[in-house]
C-alpha cells in the first residue's frame, strides 16, 4: 500500500508541519523551532506504507 505525496503534504501542514527542503528522494518536514525535522521518503510521487505510519505517528 501506498500514499501519494500530495495525501502526505496534505496530511502534516494541517498538522502545523511545513516543507523546508528537498533532499532527493526525501523531503524535509518542520515544525517550529524545538522539533526535530522530519524525513519522508517518497518514490515516484508516492509515499510507502512504512513511512506513512511513521508521519502518522509523529505528526501529531
């Protein structure tokens, strides 16, 4: 199962969390200044399984 990236992007900045940067095949996740960046890999505009569990838990 996968999750296309625009669902992901869609998913964190409702949560607060904004694009900073992309480092090729991830993109770079902040959120204010006292959390740590957040990585998601995503291949060809699709985001695995893994890593959606992985943004759905420390999104919040």
């Amino acid at each position: 199962m996968t999750v296309s990236f625009e669902v992901a992007l869609r998913y964190l900045e409702e949560r607060g969390w904004r694009l900073q940067r992309i480092w090729k095949p991830y993109r770079v996740f902040v959120r204010g200044k006292e959390e740590l960046p957040l990585l998601v890999e995503v291949q060809r505009g699709q985001v695995d399984r893994k890593a959606w569990e992985i943004i759905k838990k420390h999104a919040e």
